[in-house]
C-alpha cells in the first residue's frame, strides 16, 4: 500500500511541472486508449470501483489525459513539429471517436470507440 502512493501520481508530476507522456503501459495493461484515459480523469477500475490505493487526489482533467496522450507524448519524442496536434504544417495523425470524451459521463468514456483512424492524411481504418 505504501508504495501505491506514488504509483500514476499523475497530478502531482503535473503540479511539479512535468510534462508526462501517457501511454497504453501494454503488456501489463490492455493497451485501449479509452481505459487509459478513464483510468487517468476517474482514477477508478473499468467496473467503477475505487479503494484504498486508488488516490483518487492523482486524478487529472479530461483536457490534462487528453494532453498525456497526444501532444506531451510526440514532445516526449521531440516530434512535437510533426505530431500531437491537428494544424497546418503537421501530419494529418488523429482518430475520429464515436463519442466526445470530453463531455460525457465518465462511465461512457469506456463505452466510447474508433470509428476513424487517419494516419499521414490517409484512412487506415474506417468503420
């Protein structure tokens, strides 16, 4: 238990001032961008379940996750020029979801999937 303190302490490497680069954590975890986003602003399992160890205080906002798996993760690889974010001048790298994470319940982030995945401004996947 002790050492679950500082395990995902995303908000406090925030608060300090780190820039942090999320990821899938595969193979120890499944690797689905969604449960990693829900995992980061809800702090609880894919059930909804929260106890002791799941510091609930590390959680980040919806606009943080999203920066942890798009932007800081491309500065992380310095391709922060080419990726990370929609503008001119970038690779066209992004996918369309079915929902908008931003807005709805936490529970339906986990419900929310690709329907789109554009990759050097060609479709690579389209459902």
């Amino acid at each position: 238990m002790d050492r679950l303190a500082g395990a995902y302490a995303w908000q406090s490497f925030l608060k300090s001032g780190c820039v942090v680069a999320g990821g899938s954590d595969a193979p120890v975890e499944r690797g689905e961008p969604m449960i990693e986003f829900y995992a980061a602003v809800a702090r609880k399992s894919i059930k909804g379940e929260s106890g002791e160890g799941w510091h609930p205080e590390q959680a980040v906002s919806r606009e943080e996750a999203l920066k942890m798996f798009t932007i800081w993760p491309a500065y992380a690889a310095f391709e922060e020029k080419d990726k990370g974010s929609i503008e001119p001048g970038k690779l066209a790298d992004f996918t369309v979801l079915s929902q908008d994470i931003m807005k709805i319940p936490e529970p339906e982030i986990l419900k929310t999937r690709a329907q789109m995945t554009v990759i050097g401004g060609e479709v690579v996947f389209g459902n």
